[in-house]
C-alpha cells in the first residue's frame, strides 16, 4: 500500500474530520469567550474595583516607574504582567464553563436507548412434553 492511499485511508476516518471541525469551531469559539472576557466582563470587574485597568497593571522588576505596561515593555524593562494573567484566567475558567454547559446539553439531548425487551425463555421440548401430558392427565 503506497504512502498516498495510507494517507487518504487515515483522512477519510471519521476520527479526524471530527477532531478538524472540532479545533476550527474551538478557535471561532475563544475568540467570543475573548471578546466576551475583554468587552464585557472585565470593563465591570474594572467598573467595581475602582476603575483598575487589568491589562495595564503590572509590576515593574528593574525598580523603574512606567506609565504604561506598553511603555515598560518598549523600554525592555522586565516585568510582571500580572493583570494579563488575570485577564486569561478569567478567560480560561469562562471558556471552561461554556465547554461543559455544552458537552452538558449534548449529553441531554442524546436519547437513551431502552434495552430490548428480554425473549421469554426458551422452554425444552421434554418439558413442553410434560407439560402436555399433565394437561392432558388433569382432563
């Protein structure tokens, strides 16, 4: 079997379209938990913290004050972006959450299979034999 046909076997199981479809809506998919976390929460987590800009706060290494975190990165002063990290953070456990309402709905959504009905058992002859003769005795 030539490398080719290897290749187009392995493309043509479903296990791959799947994980395709799966890492393209994922990428659509945080861009919206991004947007959401950027856009929306973070403007009324800065609102009630006093008006704190998260993707500006930092914390300077080189003992340097900087205005902003563009500015100490410009200079090549090293710090501590940690208002970033909260920020992704925040994304990373809304993204989460999304991820298992998600799976969650799917999985309510799946119909559950009742199991067939058992076949009555299966009598042996000689019994349906005695049973016909006592029958026939009781008459």
């Amino acid at each position: 079997m030539g490398m080719v046909s290897e290749f187009k076997d392995f493309i043509n199981k479903g296990n791959v379209m799947d994980l395709a479809v799966g890492v393209i809506i994922g990428g659509a998919f945080g861009k919206i938990v991004d947007s959401l976390v950027g856009d929306l929460l973070m403007p009324v987590i800065s609102s009630a913290t006093g008006g704190i800009d998260f993707a500006n706060t930092f914390m300077p290494l080189d003992g340097k004050v900087y205005a902003t975190l563009a500015d100490a990165k410009k200079a090549g002063g090293a710090v501590v972006a940690y208002g970033n990290f909260i920020t992704v953070a925040i994304n990373f456990v809304l993204l989460a959450f999304c991820v298992f309402l998600l799976v969650k709905a799917v999985n309510s959504m799946k119909t559950v299979e009742a199991p067939a009905p058992a076949a009555a058992p299966v009598t042996p002859d000689d019994v349906k034999l005695l049973t016909e003769i006592r029958d026939l005795l009781k008459k």
